[in-house]
C-alpha cells in the first residue's frame, strides 16, 4: 500500500500531467505540447482551487478535518503569495477572472481560519 | 490493536500448527488401506477447496472428510498418493510463512514502538505513530488537536515576518495528523459496500466445505479471517512513520475502527505542479485495490499475488502467479488474469462476468478464477 501511496504522490501529481495521458507522450519537448499541456494545467488548476482548497476548507472530509485545518494554516503563505503568483501569472481576460475569483474566495476561507 | 490481533493469531496457529504437522506426518505415512481412503477423499474434494482454505484450516477438514469414502484400484494409488504428498508439502510451506509473517508483524510493531520513543521525547507523538490501542490513539488525537493550533499560531506569526513556514516546523506540527483511526469512517465511504461484500464472497466461494464455512460464515467483519496478517502487515508499515511527510507534500491515513479495510487517503499536492496545496482524498481508487489484494490472498496464498504498475503509475494488472497453484480437475491450464483489479473483484463477488471491458474477452469459467485475455 505504500508503494501504491508513493507513487500515486509522484507519478500522477506531478509537474505535467498532460504527458501522463495516454498517446501524447511523445509530445514532450515541442512547442504545440508545452501550449495543450499549459491549457491541461489551467483547468487544473482551476478544479484545484475550486475543489482541493475552498470546498475542503468550508465542508472538510470529518476524518481529517484537523490535518486539513492544520495543512492550510501552515501553508497559507506560501498559498498566497508563491502559488498565487505563479498561477495567476499567464492569466489573461477571462480566465484571469476566474482565477482571481477564485483567489479571492480561497483568501477569506483563509482568513476565517 | 494489529499487534494484539497478530499476538492472537499467532497463539492460535502455534497451537493448531503443532496438531496439524503430526496429523501431517501420520496421514502421508499410513497403511495402505487409510491411504487410500484419503485418496478418494482428495480426488472428490481438493481442487475445490486447495487455494481457499487457509492453511491451518485445511488439515482438519481434510481429515474428516477422509472418513467414508471407498477404497480405489493400486493403479490409481501412487499417482494419488504423490499428490497427497505435495499438497502437504505446499500446506506446511504455506503454514510456515504464515507463522512467520505474524512474528514479523510483532517484531515490526514493538521494533516501531521502541524507535519511535528513542527518537521522539514528546509523549503526545508516540501512541500516534506506533499501532497502539484504541483509547491510545483517541486521547492522541485531542492532544495532537490542541498541539496544531498552537503551532498554526506560531507558523502565522512566523509568516507575516518572512513568509516562509520552515520545513522542520511543518513536520513538527503535522506529524500527530499522519496516520489515525476513524470511528465511522465506513459511512458514506464509497467502497463500504464493497467492503462488507467480501465477506458474502468468502461465504460464496466456501459453501460446499461444512467446515471452512462455518469460520467464514461466523466471522462478523473483515478483521477476522487469514487476511487479516497482510493487513496488520500493511498498517504496521504504515503507522511506523513510513509515510511520507514534507512540507512540499506529506499523505495522511486514516483507517475505519471497525473495518480495517476501510481506508481513506489523503495527500497534499506536491509544489510546483498544478496540484501545489491541494488536498485530495482518495477513498476509492485505492481501497479496492486493498479489497481485492485481500480477497485474493486468503483465497490462494499470500505469496501469490502480484501487483504490477503500468507506465503511467496506476495498477492496472493484478495476477496469479501459477507456480504454485496445480492445474485445475479437468486439465485446463492455469491462466494469468489481466483483468484490471476492480473488474476482477466485481466478477468473482458476483459468481459471474461482470460488463466487459475493453479488450478483455469473457470468460466462461470466470467463477473458477481463470481468466483468459486477448492481450
């Protein structure tokens, strides 16, 4: 099980999950797959946001109510600063919306912390 | 609470190891005519029962069983008589790893207790991360509560200053969150179903053997049954501090107090990748995965089975190995299943074929676990 919890951490969370999907592989490297694994990414990030940051922190899973309390009150800053900057950082019209909307939910669900 | 349990089942395979060795030794080296008598016996009945049963179930049921059956023609005898002997031989090998798997199982849980309490002064973290009791574990649990909030405090004041929560901090005031029991964690848990049918399977596969069923059949949750030393072996592994805890990206565990089996996951998102502070709980994927993992172990035997990780890191092939299964009654060869594990487990809790996959043909003998593939 530990095997399986490994590597679930570093083969599926990893940097560019876009290659991870079966057949673009062998995009790796060239111009067109770094553009469809960025717009891969975006929608991550965005379900990342939605999901794995403001849902857990208003409804967390009752099992790890307190590691999830905990995770977000030591990373808050990294969160709002490193994060923030980074995936804001390409956004442009509309998406840049939404990012920043969803910053600014995810910023008061912090601060109620 | 899986030391105690490993303590148990390790009493009580001592105790049935020594009676079922001697009636090992009397029933391979017999007179002929109780030979024979066990041949019949074995010839009616053994390709049913050999991978199911555990070990040390196995030797009284085939006694018994050997009591009324005719006596055979000498022609038959010595073929019949080499295959007596080799299931024994496999039973006792079978035995022996067993025994041996619960004594490592001890050795590990006392060999963490005593590292954890060497290395970490604190008395709050120790009944944490060492497989302790269930009071233990709850008293923890509020310590730890308060613990956290306090560090928080400290790593938010720290923050505003530099921005930065040290990594030796966050592992200071994650580590009594890591691994923990959870009372009704089964509750909404989407393989909680699945979990509780695997019990209806036992019952399934065991139902034309008077004595292995009523075990299985009596057995009022997963924590019983020869499964139970993986899983022990599993959760030692775990609440040893092996799982991974950095600030970049850390996995918590929790495991449901009734069922051992219920398992949720969580992991943080690893930095710079799009998941970077997320937490994703996994309570599916990996839990039937442990599911069938068990269901397959106490069906065969727990060297058996073997998980293999495609490229992309997911499992998608469990199979048998064949080495150590004999080929089934009629001569049908033993084939590898490349099912893919949920697949697998749906099939055999059903007694039939579930929807087919992709590329997965049917397979008409899917109830006696062969499998064939057009891989």
């Amino acid at each position: 099980m530990l095997q399986v919890i490994v590597s679930v951490q570093s083969l599926i969370l990893c940097p560019q999950p876009y290659f991870n999907e079966p057949g673009y592989e062998r995009l790796i490297g060239t111009p067109n797959g770094k553009n469809q694994s960025d717009q891969y990414d975006a929608n991550i990030i965005d379900n990342t946001l939605r999901w794995a940051m403001i849902e857990q922190l208003r409804k967390p899973h009752p099992a790890f109510k307190d590691a999830i309390k905990a995770h977000f009150k030591l990373r808050k800053s990294h969160l709002l600063t490193v994060v923030k900057k980074r995936w804001t950082e390409g956004a442009t019209g509309e998406r840049k919306a939404r990012v920043d909307g969803l910053f600014k939910e995810l910023t008061t669900e912090l601060n109620k912390l | 609470m899986f030391c105690l349990q490993a303590k148990i089942y390790l009493k009580s395979i001592d105790e049935s190891e020594v009676a079922a060795l001697t009636s090992a030794v009397s029933t391979s080296m017999p007179s002929p005519s109780a030979r024979d008598k066990d041949t019949g016996a074995t010839n009616t009945s053994n390709d049913d029962a050999g991978g199911i049963k555990s070990p040390t179930m196995a030797k009284p049921g085939g006694l018994s069983v050997a009591g009324g059956v005719g006596i055979k023609s000498p022609a038959m005898k010595n073929a019949a008589e080499e295959n007596i002997v080799r299931r024994r031989r496999t039973q006792q090998e079978s035995i022996a790893s067993e025994i041996s798997l619960a004594r490592l199982i001890l050795d590990v849980g006392e060999s963490v207790s005593a590292a954890a309490k060497a290395l970490n002064p604190r008395p709050a973290g120790d009944p944490a991360r060492a497989p302790g009791s269930t009071p233990g574990s709850t008293t923890t649990r509020s310590k730890a509560k308060g613990k956290g909030k306090g560090k928080g405090k400290g790593g938010k004041g720290g923050a505003d200053d530099d921005g930065v929560v040290s990594e030796a901090e966050y592992q200071a005031a994650m580590t009594p969150f890591t691994y923990d029991s959870h009372e009704n964690l089964s509750d909404g848990h989407a393989y909680a179903k699945e979990a509780a049918a695997v019990r209806l399977f036992f019952y399934f596969r065991t139902g034309n053997l008077t004595d292995v069923t009523c075990v299985f059949f009596h057995s009022q949750d997963l924590r019983n049954g020869p499964h139970i030393s993986r899983v022990a072996k599993e959760i030692a592994g775990l609440a040893g501090g092996a799982l991974p805890l950095n600030r970049s990206s850390s996995v918590f565990v929790r495991i449901d107090d009734a069922k051992s089996v219920v398992w949720s996951i969580m992991i943080t998102g690893p930095e710079d990748t799009p998941y970077d502070g997320g937490c994703f709980i996994f309570g599916e994927s990996i839990l039937i995965l442990l599911v069938c993992a068990i269901g397959l172990t106490s069906c065969f035997s727990l060297h058996q089975l073997q998980m293999r990780f495609s490229q992309a890191g997911t499992l998608r092939t469990l199979r048998r190995s064949s080495s150590r299964r004999p080929a089934a009654a009629d001569g049908a060869p033993t084939l590898t299943c490349t099912r893919t594990a949920r697949c697998a487990y749906r099939c055999w809790a059903r007694g039939r074929v579930g929807k087919a996959r992709r590329g997965i043909r049917r397979c008409r003998r899917c109830c006696r676990l062969s499998y064939r593939s057009n891989r």
